[in-house]
C-alpha cells in the first residue's frame, strides 16, 4: 500500500497531470463563461436566431479544419523534438506561415456567405459576412493549440480558451447594456475575443521569427511525408463528426441545430479531462515507445463518471440557466456524453500517432469514422432528427474507437515504421 500511494502521488505531481490538471480546469473556467454567454444569448435571441448563431460558429469552425493544410501537426512535432531557441524558432515559422492561410479563410468565409443560406434552413448569411475577417481566429485556434502542445506549454491554449470565453461574455453583457443583440453582432463579437485571445497567447509562446528560412523547408518536407495523410485524416474525422449540424440544418430546422448545439456543449465539457490528458501527453509520447497502461486506465475511469455526471445534470443546468425552452436538449445529453467518453479515449491513441508521425495510420482511422458518420447520420437524423444525430456521434466514435486499437495493436508489433521525416527529427 505505501508503494501504491507513492505512485499515485508521483503520477498526480508529474509534469502531465499538472499540465492536464491545468488545461482541464482552465477549460472548465472557459466553459463557466460560455455558459454565462449562452445564458444571456438564450434569453435575448429567438431559438431560431439562436440556432443561425450556433450553425454559424459550428460552420467557420468546420471550414477551419481545411485551413490547416497539414502544416502544424509536422510543426508542433518539430517543436517536441527540439529544444531552447530552436523550439522558440520554430514557432515563429508556424506563426508566420498562418498569415497567408488566415487571410485565405476569411476571404473564403465572405464567399461562402452568399450562398449558405440557400443551401441551409438557416439565416446567417449576414452574420458570417460581417464577421468574415475577425473570424480569421478560428483556423488559429487549432494552430496555437497544436504549438502549445508541441513545446509542453499547454496552459498557454488553456488560458487563450479561457480568455476568449470571457471576453465573449463581456461583450455580449455590454451589447445588451447598450441595447441589443442580433444573430450578426453575436457572432462578430465571437469572433473578435477570439481573435484577442488568440494574438495575446501568442505572442506569450515567444515566438521567434528570424530563423523561418530554415525552419520552411524541414516544416515542408513533412508535411509531404506524413502531415498531409493526418491532415486528410483529421478533415475526414472531424469534419464528418461535426458534419451533424450541418445535416441538421438540412434535414430539420434552425431550432432543432439549437438545441442539438446546446446539448453538444454541455456533453463536450464531460469530455474536457481526457482531452486535456491527451494534449499534455504530446510532448512526452514523442519520445515514448508505446502507451502507458495506466493512461489507458484513466481516460476509461475518468471519462465514464464524467459522462454519467453530464447525463445527471443536464436537466437541471438547462432548465436553471437557459430557461424552460430549451428543456428538449436535456435529452440529447446521454448519448452525446458517452460520444464524449468514447472520443477521449480514442484521443490518447490520435495523440500517439500524432507525436510519432504515423499519418497514414491516422489517416485510415479517420476513413472509418468518415464511412461509419456518414452511413449512421443518414440512417438516424431522417427519421429521428436531433435524437438520430445523437447517437449516430456515438456509434461512428466507437467505429473509429476500434479502428484505432487495431492500427496501435499491429504498431506494436512494428514499431520501428516511422516515416523517414520523423525519424530524422527525432
């Protein structure tokens, strides 16, 4: 026994759990203040303007997975294996490479706005028109996310979520002082805490920029070689996953996308623990052979009480903070919940091949989740709508759950096939 709880005790002080501990209660302040935005949102927009607001932010974050290009999974394991200036140096590429993909969002965005509300049961084309250029933020997001990661700095993302979910709030309470709030200014004002948040955090990782001609070239070289396959990998994964919203609005209206939306967000914070947990592992999987048993261990025990506290108190949250009309998204909380749970676990193996530069791997995981979503919505959102999509999310995670236990099973019996760019940078 006193051996037991002298590894527990080294496992709760370890450089991982203090980093996950950080993210994770860091992502929990950040959820605090999305709650109090939503609250406020919920009470002063029309569930139908609620809904247009929710597809519009699930929209610019789909088209910002796409403004990724597979360049800052490669960056962020450059960052993992260097050290000092190098991995200062390193940042300040990824950071200038973004400022053509940013500027190439928002033109995309301003384009795409003409058209989405005839493809869409929704009315957001203004919204995403006003808010095109400051919506440049949210391809950033993933790009800070990936170079916190990368140079064991996690609570960098961790307070850049935070930050942006209160100043969000703060500008919705002062809209509201002042007058008003509509689906566009809801949405611009989204846009630009995020944007905020973002710039501050990273100018905190001390980037360095003069030493981007030497880093462009080894920053390119694998992304040939294994960052566009977990780029394609991460476009089908999470793309089809989030693809649910979208379908949504095709096949049902702008209030079922609200309370889908609703819903999605208090399951996504059961799952926030283990997402944390597998961030903060990046750096020291880069340089492990396998995966800990006992991080296993924890994903399963931790996600499961999570979910089951997500499914307990859904109603009384929603009925609390949101108001009464809003009580048909308790129902979906369940099965998004244990979506949450499964995908947590399935994290930990992404982060593994991530930081071991197994794209291919990757890449074909995400096919299954790509055919299991896509055979699953179709099958459930017709007939069931929102419930239909609910569990749809569920069962293509655990589709893809299974997929990637196998690809990790035969890795474990070839570990040494790291593509040649990896095993350079190692």
């Amino acid at each position: 026994m006193p051996a037991v709880r002298r590894g527990v005790r080294q496992l709760l002080r370890s450089p991982t759990a203090l980093q996950s501990a950080g993210f994770t209660g860091a992502s929990l302040l950040a959820n605090v203040f999305a709650l109090i935005a939503t609250a406020l949102l919920t009470r002063n927009l029309t569930t139908r303007e609620f809904g247009s607001f929710s597809f519009s932010v699930t929209l610019l974050f789909l088209v910002a997975l796409v403004f990724d290009f597979g360049l800052f999974s490669p960056a962020a394991r450059l960052a993992a294996t260097t050290d000092g200036l190098k991995r200062r140096e390193v940042v300040g590429c990824a950071l200038l490479v973004y400022l053509p993909v940013g500027a190439a969002f928002s033109a995309t965005i301003f384009a795409l706005s003409f058209v989405v509300d005839s493809w869409f049961h929704v009315d957001a084309s203004h919204a995403l028109r006003v808010a095109a250029l400051p919506a440049s933020a949210f391809p950033f997001v993933l790009v800070l996310q990936r170079m916190a990661e990368g140079t064991a700095r996690l609570h960098v993302a961790s307070v850049s979520t935070a930050l942006a979910q209160l100043l969000f709030a703060a500008f919705v309470a002062l809209a509201l002082v002042a007058g008003s709030i509509t689906t566009t200014s809801a949405l611009t004002l989204r846009s630009v805490a995020l944007l905020l948040a973002t710039g501050a955090c990273a100018v905190w990782l001390r980037p360095i920029f003069r030493a981007a001609r030497r880093w462009v070239p080894e920053l390119l070289r694998q992304t040939r070689e294994w960052g566009l396959n977990a780029y394609v990998g991460r476009i089908l994964s999470i793309g089809t996953y989030n693809m649910d919203v979208l379908l949504l609005a095709i096949w049902t209206n702008s209030r079922s996308v609200g309370f889908y939306s609703l819903a999605g967000s208090l399951a996504t914070a059961s799952g926030l623990p283990i997402i944390a947990l597998a961030a903060a592992l990046f750096a020291p999987l880069a340089r492990q052979p396998t995966i800990a048993r006992r991080w296993i261990v924890i994903s399963i025990s931790v996600g499961a009480l999570c979910a089951l506290i997500a499914w307990l108190l859904a109603e009384p949250v929603i009925r609390i903070f949101f108001s009464a009309r809003y009580l048909p998204a308790a129902g979906l909380v369940l099965p998004l919940a244990l979506a949450q749970f499964v995908r947590g676990v399935t994290g930990i193996f992404n982060t593994f091949f991530s930081a071991h530069g197994r794209g291919r791997d990757m890449r074909n995981a995400a096919l299954v989740l790509t055919i299991s979503n896509l055979v699953f919505n179709f099958a459930l959102i017709p007939p069931f709508g929102a419930r239909g999509a609910a569990w749809a999310s569920f069962f293509a995670l655990f589709a893809n759950l299974v997929a990637y236990l196998a690809f990790y099973r035969r890795f474990l019996r070839k570990p040494s096939e790291l593509p040649t760019g990896a095993r350079s940078a190692s």
